[in-house]
C-alpha cells in the first residue's frame, strides 16, 4: 500500500506486494526546536530572495524572462526548505531537486540549429545557457544544504557502486583544463558532479522499497515531461514533422524517439499489476502515448530498443504469451503510422538511400576519428571535445554534435581514465540486476521492478552504441543511467540476507 504521506507523485497505488524483511522506514534525525525552525527558515527566506533579487537586477532587460525562470526554480527550491523544517517525518526532498535536474533542460528550454556547435566553439551561447547554469548552482547549494543533517554519509562517494560515480566525474574535471573550449567543458563537467552529488544524497533518503518506488515514480514523471514538451510545441508551432516526415522539429528526432521508448518502460515497471500483467489508467494514457511518440520520431535505435524493452520485461516475467502480444501490437502500430503518417516517407527515402550500410553516417564518422583516439589514448582530448569534432578532425566534413556511440565518445573525450569508470558503472548496473533476478522471489514486486530496470538497461545501452546516451554528456538518457546505479544498490539491500547470500 502507497505511502502517501512522503512524497508528491502518491496519486496511484504503488506496485503491490510487500516483501519480507523489508527494511523499516527510518525518520532520520530528530526535529529541530521550534525556535531553531523559525530561524533556520527566516535565514533561508532571506538568502534566497536575495539571491533572487541580485538576479533580477543583474540581468538585462532582453533577458527578463530568463530571470523569472531562474526565480522560479529558486522559490521551489524556498518552499523545499520550508517543507522540510515541518517537525513531522522528514520528505523526500532531495527526491523534488533530482525531479528538477531531469527537466532543468526544458524548463530553460532553448530550440538548438545548424550552428550551435560553431556559435559554441566560438564562444557565443543563448541567453537560456547562462540561467541554466545559475540554477544548476542553486541544486547544487540546496543539496549542500540538505545534506547537513545527514554528512556522516559523505564516505558514500568513494565507497561501494557510489565510487564509479565519483571517479568518472573527477576524472571529467580534470580533464576540462585541456578540451578545446575549458569553461564549456567545465559548465557540463559542474552540471555532471551535481547530478553524482544529488543521486548519493538521495541514496540518503532511500530506507525501504516505497522510498525506491517513490524515486522511480519521480523520474518517470519528469522524464514523461521531457518527452511531452517537445511535441507541445512541435504541434503549437503548426509543423509537428520536420521536412524528412518524422515527428519532432523542435528536438532531434532520435533523441526524442529513444527517450520516449524510455518512458514506456518506466510506465510497464512502475505501472504493472501482478494479475495477467494489466496496465493501470497512468501507464495506458503515458506509456502508449509515449511509445507512439517514440514511433513517429522515426529513431531507429530508439524504436528497436523499446520493443526490446518490452519484450525482454514480459519474458523475464515469464509472460511469454504477453511478450507475443505486445510485439504484435507495436509491430502493427507501426505500421499503421507509417502508412497513415508522413514517417511513411521517411522510411522509403532511407531505404532507398542506402543509409543503412553506414548506419546512416556512424561508421564513417568513427572511421574518421579512430587517428585522433590513438594519438590520445589515456588522457584522450578532454571533456566534450567531441562536442567540436568537426573543426578537430579533417575528415569528419559535416556538423556531427557526438560521436554516436558511447565508448568511443568517452575514449574520445577522456581515454582510458574516462572508460574504465564507464565500463565499471555498466558492469555495476548489470550485476547488482542479475542478482536481484537471481535472489528476489519471483512474484514479489522486487523482483518485477528489478525486471523492469534491467529491460530500461538494456534499451539504454543499446541506444548507447548508436547515440552516445551514456557518453558523458549530462542529458536525460545519462542522467537515467547514473540513477539506475542507486536503483539497482537498493533493490539488492532490499532482498532479503538469507536469500542474497545464499549460494
């Protein structure tokens, strides 16, 4: 039964079923005094507003509007604090603030074109980046906040799965003093750290498996939100196709199309019940809406990923007459769209280009940069260096923005210093999955969310071969990668001992 009292996204039941030995939910430290409370939130008030009011009068005229967006952040982040001095059960707050780091790229939402990467390399950038990164800093100051009550979990960092976590991000810093454009490196290498800092503090926050569910429910709602806006303004901009036939003029298609299959899988996890599989109202209206999504983008790996997901999710489940269905159903959606959409264009004109046996350019965009990767193979060219690739490297003629392809991105970018964690936060991921698979029973809703991530896992890292999800870069399909470092830690915590360590 939900736990409705610790945290906003309770609207719907929780995955039924309870399991044995669960971990009890743990208020935390006691309640400050009252006196101290009221202090504690007038300081707050203060800080903040002014910190709101230098931002204000800081800013030009032409970017008021992205002050009042960075205001807006900062009187969510005040209310925060206001709701977590209430002397009852501490929130999940930290749970609010990683919500906010997932969407922070749409509410500072800035439509890219043909010469970001040059307006980059040269040093311009939109008014919306500069606010971005104020709010970045104010995540990052209300963690250090929220973290104070609990800092005797600061060992976290270089300790246990957390470590990888903290090494990639270093190693990422360090390497900004040598990319080709050091303050771009260092803005995303601060956006990286804060997002480790918030997953560990969150860990903080994660005592049983509704504390689990309820950080998953979390970013499933804000990363449903990232798929949603998009097609918002696609449709509001009267041309929801772009000139090629696929959904999405706003955001790159195969983006759209991999992190929309994504939301459907969180929906199948989150959403499933335990009787025949039947999907509650949320995951019909946000799961399918987001699959058609996924569809009309036209990403090929996003699409093939998510049927995938889905799959592999029923068959794990061993629902072997479900997963049948539901490759039908998305086979024949499909083709429906193709026929009834402009995406059927887009189809025909790739097949008859014969983009397939490139796999539409990648192989020859890693031809072309595997000279540079052997010039450079432990310290690699620094941090998003692959962001400029086209006025690095002599042969790669055209505006590629990553190197789409996880591995290469990162060897690329930071050599063997930046692959190595990468490598360790896969194989972390895979084998804390494969044990809560291996050791929590089978109709226990452990184990069905431990089916769910693993399928998520697998769609990522797929997408991952193709479009560098897990490259670095601090976007949604990344930061959903980091987090299920902290999912998958907890789901093993979770099984009971005797069953963990049998053998």
């Amino acid at each position: 039964m939900a736990d409705k009292s610790s945290t906003w996204f309770n609207g719907v039941d929780v995955i039924p079923g309870s399991e044995p030995r669960v971990q009890p939910d743990r208020v935390g430290p006691s309640a400050t005094s009252g006196t101290g409370r009221i202090a504690r939130t007038m300081l707050i008030v203060g800080a903040v507003s002014a910190c709101s009011a230098l931002v204000l009068i800081a800013m030009p005229i032409s970017m008021i509007w992205q002050s009042v967006r960075v205001a807006g952040v900062g009187v969510i982040i005040l209310f925060l604090f206001v709701w977590a001095c209430r002397p009852t059960k501490r929130p999940k707050t930290a749970f609010v603030i990683w919500w906010l780091v997932l969407v922070s790229g749409y509410i500072f939402f800035r439509q890219g074109d043909l010469s970001a990467n040059a307006d980059a390399f040269e040093g311009r950038f939109p008014a919306a980046v500069y606010s971005e990164v104020l709010a970045w800093i104010l995540y990052l100051l209300a963690a250090f906040v929220f973290w104070v009550p609990v800092r005797q979990y600061l060992g976290r960092f270089f300790a246990g799965d957390y470590k990888w976590l903290t090494l990639f991000a270093m190693v990422c810093v360090g390497s900004c003093i040598y990319a080709p454009r050091s303050l771009f490196a260092l803005a995303w290498a601060f956006k990286l750290s804060v997002v480790v800092v918030l997953l560990v503090l969150c860990s903080t926050q994660i005592h049983d498996f509704r504390d689990t569910v309820s950080f998953l429910r979390f970013t499933f709602w804000a990363y449903s939100l990232v798929v949603l806006l998009p097609v918002v303004l696609g449709f509001l901009s009267g041309s929801p196709f772009d000139d090629e036939g696929r959904m999405s003029t706003i955001v790159n298609p195969d983006a759209l199309s991999a992190d929309a299959a994504a939301v459907s899988v969180l929906a199948l996890t989150l959403f499933s019940r335990v009787k025949d599989e039947g999907l509650r109202t949320s995951a019909v209206l946000v799961g399918t809406g987001a699959f058609v999504i996924a569809i009309l983008a036209g990403g090929k790996a996003g699409i093939i990923g998510g049927v995938f997901a889905g799959v592999l999710f029923l068959v794990i489940r061993r629902r072997f007459g479900s997963a049948l269905g539901y490759f039908g159903i998305t086979i024949l959606v499909a083709c429906l769209l193709a026929l009834s959409t402009p995406l059927g264009s887009y189809f025909s004109h790739y097949r008859e280009a014969g983009k397939a046996a490139t796999l539409t350019g990648r192989t020859v965009l890693w031809n072309a940069v595997m000279p540079a990767i052997r010039q450079k193979p432990i310290l690699g060219h620094g941090y998003l260096a692959s962001t400029f690739v086209q006025f690095q490297v002599n042969d790669v003629d055209w505006a590629a923005p990553q190197l789409h392809n996880g591995f290469v991105e990162v060897l690329y970018n930071n050599g063997l210093l930046g692959l190595i964690p990468i490598v360790l936060i896969n194989f972390v991921i895979f084998r804390n999955l494969i044990t809560v698979l291996r050791r929590a029973p089978s109709a226990g809703a452990i184990y069905r969310v431990g089916a769910g991530c693993f399928a998520l896992y697998a769609h990522l890292f797929l997408n991952g071969m193709s479009n560098a999800s897990f490259g670095g870069r601090v976007r949604p399909p990344f930061i959903l990668l980091l987090s299920l470092v902290l999912v998958s830690n907890k789901l093993v915590e979770l099984i009971p001992r005797p069953l963990r360590t049998a053998p």
